[in-house]
C-alpha cells in the first residue's frame, strides 16, 4: 500500500529502487544451554566467525583509495581494535567455555555489558563508540548466522533502509552502485551525510518511521532533497518521478554548456563565482565548472571521523593538492571550526558543553590550542607557496581575536623564511562575519584584515537565536528573514565602501532560487559548493540586476517572511 514518510533532506537526487531494510543489531536472543560435548565446535564456530568479521574489515580497508582512505579508514581501525578487543573476546569465551552459552547468546551479553558501560560514563564521546561496537557486534553476527552481510552480498540497484550508517560502510556501498539510503536517525551534519554529498548518493536521515513501514523489497522512491520517501509508489508518483528525472537530465546537459562561460547577470554585469570544497574530486570539479577559486576549504573534515590529529606535514600535503587543484585560482582555507556541531574523536573539541554552539569552537578552540594552530598556519603557509593562499578564521567574535591570529600568522611566516621555507610572497588574511557582533563591528577590524567572509549558516543561527541543527524549530531558522536581509545589506555596502572584498559562502548561496535576492542586496562574490556552480551560474544569468537594483527599497522594507517570498515570486519574470 502507498504511504509517504517525512525525514531530512541530507543529499539532494531521486532515486527509485527496492528497499533493502537492515533492522538495527539488538540481539533479540533467549538463553539456551549447550551440551558439555558441544562446546568445544562452539569455540570453533566463534573464532571462525571472528575471523570472517576480521578479513571483511580488511578488504574493506584494501579497496577505499584517496582521500576516502583517508576519511574513513580511521573508522575501520577503530572497529578492528574493537574487534580485537581482549575484553570482547576474551569475555565471549569464557562465555562458551564456562557458561555454555552459544556463541549467538554470548555476543548478546557481551554487547549489553559493553553498552552499560559506555553509557553508564554519561559522555557523549562513548555513546558514538556505542555505535561503533554496534556495528562490530553486527557484523560478528552475521558471521555466526553465515548471513551474507550487506558488503559481502551487495546492495547494487538498491535502496538501503537502516537505522543509522557509519561513513566507512557508506562509501563501500557506493562504491557498489548502492542507488540511495534512508536513515532512521542521523542528521545532514553528521559525517555520513556529508560523504553522501560528497559522493552524490541520495540520502534521507531522520525518517522515525522508516523502519517500521518499510519492507524488504517495498519498491521505494526516495526524494534526497525533500526528505520525502514513497513506499509502493502509485502511477501518479512514477509519472511525476519520470519527469522529474527527465527534466534534471536535460537540466544538467543544459549546464554542461556553461561550464567555462562567464558568470554574468543578463543585463551583463561579471560576477565572482568560487567553490565550497575540500576533497580532491570537489576541486576538480570545481576547477571543471570554470569556478574563480576556492571560497572555503573546511579544514575541520581533516580532524573529524578519526581518533588521531593530522600533523603538520599531512595538512600541509592536503592543502596543497587543493592549491594545486586549483591550477593558480586563490584558495581560501579556513582555520579548525571544530566544535558546536562538528563533533571529532579526537578529543579536541569538549563534549558535554551546555551549549556548545556558543562554547569553545572555532577560533576560540584554536587560540587554546597554541601547538595545533601552529601546525596548521604552517601547513597553510607553506601551500602558499605552490599558489594563491587565503588563510580564514571562523567564529570571530572579537577584534582581540583577529588580532591574535593575525599576528600569529605574520610571526610564523616570518619564522619559516628565517627557516628558508618556501612561502608565497603574500598571504591573504580575513575573518568570517558569522557572530552578529563581528558584523555589527566590521570596521574595526578593517586595519587587521585582507577580506571578509559571510558564513551565512552560523549568522543565522546567532541572529535569530535559532539552532542551526534543531528540526523542531522549522522555518524559524531561515535566512527569509529582515534582519538577516537588512543585516547582509548593510555589511554588502560596508565593504563596497571600504574597498574590502566579501564572499557569502553560507548555504543561502547557493540556493538558486535566492539569488535575486542576494543580488538585489549587493553581493557579487558568491562560494557555493562544487556541485552547485554551474546552476547558480545559470541564476545568476536569469538576473536583470537593474531591475533588481531598483526593486531593492522594496526588499529591506519587507517585515514578514511572506512578504520578502512575494517580491521573490516577482523579482525575475518568467
Ligand atoms: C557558515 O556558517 O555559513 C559556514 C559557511 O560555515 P560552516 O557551515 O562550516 O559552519
Ligand atoms: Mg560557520
């Protein structure tokens, strides 16, 4: 029967297929006591079974290449040191040998004994490990059950139906032609969602009822930008489907012809087009769409999903593919922005803050950090001399800040030409406008900076008081808002007067859709992620900037979302 279930849109695209449904791995499993004679075929069945879950892990391991390696292999040594784990195993046959359990039954009590221990630490950093000896348990088990897992037997041409999904199985998966997954829990921030992005895999998250209304084998169309997924589509569903899909292929051959056109309005004003990216693939496409640079590279994905810290000499290698990547087009990488909603498990960023999106990340978490920050200007520096670098810092919220980083910066160039390092002659250095009280005092830290970023998602956030991350708050949270709109107008002119250059590189960007606002505002320098370039190229061409010059007035007087959604629905005639 037809039903229709809402999640979270966490990576655009359609996709329709069967539904391959994965129940999470509680161990639903009742005592059973074995004869004293079968105990010893029973150890041998487990160790089997340990070893099948072992060698998986490692042909996963053998067959991730480049950066993905990199990202998710550190998830695989996890789970192997888990797998390893004398407490786990040794624990399972003691089980066996002494209780006579099965080895089926031994995993359950192992898992619950394990998982009452890492909650009973009331940390969020041992709940993600929960997670992980969940994925470790499962896997073990379908060993034992010689179940065919998932990796083994392939998803290929199928929807994947889980309850959660962890970055390394993801990218295996897709490397498998897996057409899409649907998550009951996660959120579009959490690491999986953006390797989904990253790799164009369609992906709901958040969907309560996912698992309990849909079937192995339900024929299923999940909607990536929507959140939306249809079980056991009707002929309405398949035709608006069809055509959606026909209407994107011919959408994206249209884009292809303006991969290396200019970015210009209709009325034919040359506006700056650059890229949010940081793995090789979004450089490339980046450089492949014709942007004019890297608007923000997001440093923070090198410390996340890992238990270690990248060193100098690794960042320094990453930044430069990028600065290289870009082929003499400027890069602009941005200091850590770990914290508030970009979790790592490396134990930088502090769990358990009251509120962490006002807590100690970003710069703030880099200036208590002196070794870090040290090792990562560094490493930026000395990319700077395979190209045109920018240096970034997020969350500026003092001008004491700017300074700290600023002077920071010049020391340690200063230091690595003394050291007869390779730097390039001149680093840009700018702050992100995201903390409404560095937006209200640009000025001041005019003296201190090359040029400014907006990172419209966190401006939002501060300005509104509405979390960035919170579902229930629903269209709170929107940059559709005036004060947002009179906010970035100001600070638009601001800079123009100031002859300080300032790139939006916040979401609201690259929403096609919202260009003509931005434009009517006075932006000119857009950064939107790689994949989008060529459809906000496309928007921006769409535009009559006179037009919306002159419409402008009526923009900042809007006083209602509705309003600023009317003089959007007139402000490009069709
Ligand atoms: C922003 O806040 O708009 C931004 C670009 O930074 P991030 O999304 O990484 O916080
Ligand atoms: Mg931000």
């Amino acid at each position: 029967m037809r039903r229709v279930l809402h999640g979270v849109g966490a990576s655009r695209g359609l996709a329709l297929g069967r539904a391959r449904v994965r129940q999470p791995q509680v161990l639903q499993l009742s005592p059973q006591t074995l004869p004293a004679e079968r105990v010893e075929a029973e150890l041998q069945r487990l160790d089997r079974a340990l070893a099948i879950a072992r060698a998986e892990l490692a042909t996963l391991r053998a067959r991730l290449q480049g950066q993905l390696a990199r990202e998710v292999g550190e998830f695989i040594d996890l789970h192997v040191l888990i797998l390893d784990d004398p407490e786990l195993v040794d624990g399972l046959r003691d089980l066996v040998r002494h209780q006579r359990h099965t080895a089926d039954y031994a995993l359950k009590l192992q898992r619950d004994r394990l998982a009452a221990v890492f909650r009973s630490m009331d940390n969020d950093y041992f709940r993600t490990r929960l997670d992980d000896l969940d994925h470790v348990i499962g896997r073990v088990h379908a060993a034992l059950q010689e179940r065919e897992d998932d990796g083994r037997l392939g998803l290929a041409g199928e929807i994947l139906v889980a309850d959660d999904i962890a970055p390394a199985e993801l990218a295996e998966l897709s490397r498998q032609q897996l057409l899409a997954v649907a998550t009951r829990a996660g959120s579009p921030l959490s690491h999986s969602a953006i390797i989904a992005r990253g790799l164009g895999l369609p992906m709901v998250v958040g969907c309560a009822e996912a698992l309990a209304h849909i079937n192995d084998g339900d024929a299923l169309l999940l909607d990536g930008r929507d959140g939306q997924l249809i079980v056991e589509p009707e002929a309405a569903d398949l035709a608006r489907y069809h055509e959606r899909q026909a209407s994107l292929v011919a959408k994206r051959g249209a884009l292809e012809r303006l991969r290396q056109a200019p970015t210009q309005t209709r009325d034919g004003t040359a506006i700056r087009l650059q890229a949010n990216g940081e793995r090789r693939e979004e450089i490339a496409a980046a450089l492949a769409a014709g942007a004019d640079g890297i608007g923000l590279f997001r440093s923070e994905f090198l410390f996340m999903g890992r238990s270690g810290l990248p060193d100098e000499e690794e960042q320094f290698l990453a930044y430069r593919d990028a600065v290289l990547g870009m082929a003499g087009r400027p890069v602009t990488l941005r200091t850590l922005d770990l914290g508030a909603d970009k979790a790592d498990d490396s134990g930088l960023a502090l769990r358990n803050e009251p509120n962490p999106a006002l807590g100690l990340r970003g710069v703030r978490l880099s200036l208590s950090r002196p070794g870090l920050l040290d090792a990562q200007l560094r490493a930026m520096l000395r990319a700077s001399a395979f190209g045109p670098v920018r240096v970034l810092v997020p969350m500026v919220s003092a001008r004491e800040e700017t300074d700290a980083m600023r002077s920071r910066l010049l020391r340690l160039a200063g230091r690595l030409r003394d050291e007869g390092v390779a730097i390039g002659d001149r680093v840009a250095f700018g702050i992100m406008l995201e903390v409404p009280a560095t937006a209200l005092t640009l000025a001041d830290h005019r003296d201190l900076i090359d040029f400014v970023a907006i990172g419209t998602n966190d401006l939002v956030q501060y300005l509104l008081a509405a979390d960035r991350t919170h579902e229930a708050l629903g269209g709170l949270y929107s940059e559709r808002h005036p004060a947002v709109l009179r906010l970035l107008h100001r600070l638009f002119s601001e800079a123009r007067s100031a002859g300080l250059p300032l790139h939006v590189c916040g979401e609201l960007a690259n929403r096609p859709e919202d260009v003509p606002l931005l434009l009517a505002l006075g932006l000119r320098d857009f950064s939107v992620p790689a994949s989008a370039v060529l459809e906000v190229r496309e928007a921006i061409g769409d535009c009559d900037l006179g037009r919306l010059r002159r419409r402008a007035a009526a923009l900042l007087r809007c006083r209602e979302r509705a309003e600023i959604e009317a003089w959007l629905a007139r402000a490009v005639p069709a």
